[in-house]
C-alpha cells in the first residue's frame, strides 16, 4: 500500500472511531503526554488513567514533580509496577526544571537523551505534543505493522526491529501526525489485538498480508520461551507494643529500588538475630502459607512471618538511627512507595487490627 493511501485510512478511521477523550487528551502539551506515555509502557490504558489522573492531581506541572520527594513519587507509582519508570521520571522531571528551564525538547534525538525515554516515547511526545514527523513503535503499533506487512519474527530481535522501524518511518505523515500516531496505537488497542483481533473492522484488512495468508495470530513472532528461576524469602511482618510495622528502605537502584518493605531473611533461623540487631525482643512468631510474586526475570517465593516484639532498651534509638528504616502506624500512614505485594500485605494488617 502506498504510504499516502496508508495514512488516509488509518485517519479517515481514526477521525469516526478514534479514542479522543482519554484525560491526557485535554489540553495537550508535553508534561502529560510524556507522563501518560511513561505510564502506559508495560500497562494498559484501563488501568493508568485513574493513576494518571491522581499523579497529574498532585505533580501539576513538572516543577512540581522535580520538587517532590522520591517517596512522593513512588507512593503515586505503587501498584503501577516497574517502578525504575517513577525513578526515571523523577531524574528526568529534576532536569527539565533545572536545566532546561522547564521546557521539554521538541526533538526525538534530544528527548531520547532523557532518563526513561526511548525512541518509541521521545517519537510518540515529539508527534503527539509537538506535532512533529516522528514514528512510534510501542506494542500496539508492532502488531499492527507486523501483521499488515507480514514481518517473521520476534520484534525484540534487533533485526526484526529495525524491519518494523523501517516500516513505521515509511508510513509515518508529515501533516496530522498527532493525530496518526494516536490513531496507531487505538488500532493495536481496540482492533488488532493480541487474541481476538477484529479484522473486518479495521481500515488496513483490504492490503494486510497476515489477514489474507490466513494467519494472523502468527504475526508478531512470539519471544522464545524460557524457564524462569525461582527465588525464595521471608517477609518480617514485625510489630512493636504499640502496633505498629517496621518498614526499611530499599537501595535507590536495584529490584524494588527506594521502595520501602518489610525486613527480609532466608531462613526461619535468623529471626532472632535480626530482632535482635533491632533492639527488639521477639515474643511471638506465626508463619503464613506461601504466596508468589513473579517479575519479568524470576518468581519470588515468599512467606510472610508475623512477629510481635516487645521492647528492651534500645530498641527506639536502633531504629530511629536508621535512616532507611522505620516505624509505620496503620492508624496514621505515611505517603510511602511500595511494592504491591506489601501494599497487600499492610491493607490485610488494617482490616484485622
């Protein structure tokens, strides 16, 4: 299909079926289109707009959110997943405010410079805030490309990746491109899907070669298998007198980085020195059934071990001395960043306190 015949469809589409009331919609400028992209990579748009719409309530503008804390930040990404995506964010929004006078740059090579933004978000700001000529090639736009040119092969395989840029540059107009880009991904999204795809109603059906080789759930190629590791640990769920939790800090880089948990330890057997290095006597333990998180690279087995202390002299000030660990009062909780599965975790302890 010739690229202008191409661009036609998918925008004569978008302009009768296209999503054009998503909050970041409203009044488009590179802050909240750059927020909702970071948001919407790894996630689907169901679930980012009520996140997108309580961070936008809290970090309005990106001076803002430079001057936010990292627990701040965090505490608005818990439950979102990926939170090296928040770190960035953060990093990101600090430099725009303070270097760059608060403005984002209009250029795809200039925004891929950004922590956190690759070429397919730095394409997607460019054209969709700036209205500028750049491709896009998130998942939904793989898909669609895949399929309509047939293209063998995983696309996290650099070769099979530069087939698809090659395709998405091509097709990619110089007039509407905001519009194009956005029509592009609502085609992945609502059409092109990954199981059901409805074809006939999609505006590409006449030329895509995937539809009439009869094999559309072949393309794009699946990432080859692999047998995930298994890790295993204890959550210490433990409670001073006063009922409260003691949280610690993670390091800022790393799985879960500047997240706050619950302390860790590989064997039942260690429990008592670790209350121990904490100041606090253990009174009683109580061992949960396992439960599993799994993250991209490995599952993690977990039990959580519910500890009640008591104190002996020392137990505040080792504590309290401790930059990266503290007191959390369900009664009184902070605006902390955690992991889901503590987030859980914590809920459960307030609704059997």
């Amino acid at each position: 299909m010739q690229p202008a015949k191409f661009q036609q469809s998918v925008l004569r589409w978008f302009d009768q079926y296209g999503r054009t009331h998503l909050p970041w919609q409203q009044n488009v400028a590179a802050y909240p289109v750059w927020i909702s992209e970071i948001m919407l990579q790894q996630t689907q748009v169901t679930t980012v707009i009520p996140y997108f719409k309580r961070f936008m309530a809290s970090f309005p503008t990106v001076q803002d959110l430079a001057a936010a804390s990292t627990d701040e930040v965090l505490h608005h990404w818990t439950g979102l997943g990926y939170y090296a995506r928040a770190r960035n964010l953060h990093k990101t929004a600090q430099h725009v405010s303070q270097e760059l006078g608060g403005k984002f740059p209009t250029e795809v090579e200039a925004l891929c410079k950004l922590s956190g933004i690759g070429r397919s978000t730095a394409g997607a700001i460019s054209a969709i805030a700036f209205n500028q000529k750049a491709a896009i090639l998130d998942g939904n736009v793989k898909r669609v490309l895949a399929r309509f040119s047939a293209i063998d092969g995983w696309p996290g395989k650099a070769d099979v990746a530069d087939k698809l840029w090659t395709i998405a540059e091509i097709y990619t107009p110089k007039e509407r491109v905001a519009n194009y880009t956005q029509a592009m991904m609502d085609l992945g999204a609502t059409l092109c899907t990954r199981t059901t795809p409805e074809c006939t109603r999609c505006p590409l059906v006449q030329e895509c070669k995937a539809y009439h080789q009869g094999n559309i759930l072949e393309y794009p190629g699946k990432k080859p298998k692999k047998v995930l590791p298994t890790k295993k640990t204890y959550f210490l769920m433990i409670k001073n007198p006063q009922g409260e939790l003691l949280l610690e800090q993670n390091p800022p880089a790393g799985l879960w980085g500047g997240l706050w948990v619950f302390p860790r330890c590989s064997h039942l057997d260690d429990i008592p020195t670790v209350c121990k290095s904490l100041g606090v006597t253990l009174q009683h333990q109580s061992v949960l059934s396992r439960k599993r998180h799994t993250f991209s690279h490995f599952h993690l087995d977990y039990q959580v071990v519910e500890i009640n202390t008591s104190f002996d002299g020392n137990q505040v000030s080792c504590v309290e001395d401790r930059q990266n660990q503290l007191w959390y009062n369900l009664q009184s909780p902070l605006s902390l960043g955690m992991p889901a599965p503590i987030k859980v975790l914590i809920e459960r302890a307030l609704t059997i306190k």
